[in-house]
C-alpha cells in the first residue's frame, strides 16, 4: 500500500515548521544543505542518519563532500512527498543538531 502524497497545503505547513529545507521545483521532493565542522562530524551524521533511515524503511538520496552533505527526501513508492519525508526530515534535523 503506498504512502498518500502531502496536500499542497500540508507541505507548506511542514516547510514553515521544519528548518532549514526548502521545496524542488517540481515539487516533489524537499532539499537541505548541511554542513558541519570537519568529514568526521559529517560522516558520523551520515552513519547516525543511515541508521534511522533504515529503521524507518525510508531512505534519502544523498552526497558528501568534506564538511557538508546534501540530501534530498522524496518517497518513490508514492511519486512525491509523504509523511515518511518529513519524519526522516525531523530525525534527521535532530542529528544535525547534536553534532553542530
Ligand atoms: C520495499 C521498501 O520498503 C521500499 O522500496 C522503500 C525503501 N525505502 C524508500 N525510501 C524512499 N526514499 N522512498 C521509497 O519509496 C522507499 N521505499
């Protein structure tokens, strides 16, 4: 059974309430930049967050470089955003912000 995509409407009120992600342009999925001191604070953000995603049987599209990591959470099963992003969103702000 697939996740139901987010309402226009839901997804402005979760982007006004999670920080720090902004919309893609088409809408159907949400993008953030972190960065972090060094690779070893990124990498165990990384290891922390691979973790949780595979907990939640969600998993994020993601690439490194030094220092920063950039992710983007879509839910292929649906075609667009659900819940699921959101709650991988949140954990993954809270790892963010223990580390920084
Ligand atoms: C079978 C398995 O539950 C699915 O393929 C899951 C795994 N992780 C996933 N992660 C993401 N981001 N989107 C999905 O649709 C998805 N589906």
């Amino acid at each position: 059974m697939r996740d139901p995509l987010l309402e226009p409407a839901a997804i402005e009120a979760a982007l006004a309430e999670i920080e720090g992600w902004e919309l893609a342009p088409d809408g159907r999925s949400i993008l953030r930049n972190f960065k972090f001191a060094d690779f070893r604070a990124a990498f165990a953000f990384m290891t922390e967050c691979a973790l949780s995603a595979e907990k939640l049987d969600h998993h994020p599209e993601w690439s490194n470089v030094y220092s920063r990591v950039s992710v983007t959470l879509t839910t292929h099963d649906s075609g667009g955003l659900t819940e699921r992003d959101l709650r991988l969103a949140r954990l993954m702000d809270k790892a963010a912000r223990a580390r920084n």
